[in-house]
C-alpha cells in the first residue's frame, strides 16, 4: 500500500483541498474505467466517481490499514456507490464474481501469472506503435500524467494529446485483437 495513500486520505478528512485534488488525480482513471465496466454507461460512471469523492470529502469516512489497501476500499466504495445508481435506476447491476473481488489481501499465483502475461502482451503491443503514440502510452498509463501536464511536458496542444491517447489505444485494439485471432495469445 502507498503510504501517500493513507496520508493523502488522513489530509482530505482533515479537508486539504490540495490533498483530495491529488487523489483525485492518482484514482480518477482507474475508478471511472472500474465504474464504467460495472455500470456500463459513461454517464453514470462519471457519476459514481463524483459521488466517491464528494463522500470522501463531505462525511468522515473509517479506513483501517490493517483490513487491506487503500486502493481496494476504495475500488469497494465505487463499487457499492455504482449499484446503488443502477439500483436507482432499476437496473439490473453487473454480476460481481468472486474473481472480482477487490477484499482480498494477496493475488492468488494464477492472478500474478495472468497479470504477467497481460503486462508481456500489452507491452508488446505498444513496441508496435508510432514513437509518437508509445511516448504519450508511457506518460498518460505508465506515469500518470494528466493529458494537460503532456500537453506542456511535450509542448503540444491539448486538443492533439487527446487525439494521440485515443488514436493510440484505437491502433492497440487492433493489435491485440490481431495477435489474438493469429492465436500469438490464448485469450484467458
């Protein structure tokens, strides 16, 4: 677990407006992709992850180090928050496996063993970019800059940024899904 995690989260129930933008930036992504795959809707997604962090930020919220990390309570409030939408709604919610669970303390070997092989074919994948695609790949994923912060890191527009991100992930589906129907990787 990031211990800036648990800093960051102790600074925004102490309501640190600085501190709740930076976790907002470190988990924004990863909690709307999360959303998006339970609600299956961009906007109702979007809005799960607003109703995280304004919870986070408006009522004091318990987290215990010693239960599991930051980031999994944090992926089980979203969850929680984006069937109570859907249930809002009436709809149906996403069937939560097992497999998705987010409360367990340690991957299983076949998880590793999976994320392994997915980091192996993913990375593969973005060797067969333009340098131009792979350089804003590794900035926007890998190192978590915000699509503004490439804007000025790399002096280009803003507008081309978003361009590259989605012209970039377009040409990796595409590859991935080549590789796949070649059979280079046994989808799992």
């Amino acid at each position: 677990m990031r211990e800036e995690d648990v800093d960051l989260f102790n600074r925004v129930q102490a309501q640190d407006e600085v501190a709740l933008e930076q976790l907002y930036d470190r988990y924004e992504r990863i909690l709307y992709s999360f959303s998006f795959r339970v609600t299956n809707n961009k906007f109702l997604a979007e809005e799960a992850v607003q109703d995280v962090f304004t919870k986070i930020w408006t009522k004091q919220r318990n987290f215990d180090e010693k239960k599991g990390k930051f980031s999994s309570w944090l992926l089980t409030m979203t969850r929680n928050t984006c069937i109570d939408l859907l249930r809002k709604r009436k709809e149906t919610p996403y069937e939560f496996e097992e497999r998705d669970s987010m409360q367990s303390k340690e991957p299983t070997p076949e998880d590793q063993v999976e994320w392994k092989e997915r980091g192996e074919e993913m990375q593969s994948a973005i060797k067969e970019l333009p340098n131009e695609q792979q350089e804003i790949i590794e900035l926007f994923y890998f190192k978590g800059m915000s699509q503004s912060a490439i804007s000025k890191t790399c002096d280009i527009p803003l507008g081309t940024v978003k361009g590259r991100v989605r012209l970039s992930l377009k040409h990796l589906k595409g590859i991935l899904t080549k590789k796949r129907e070649r059979g280079v990787y046994e989808d799992g």
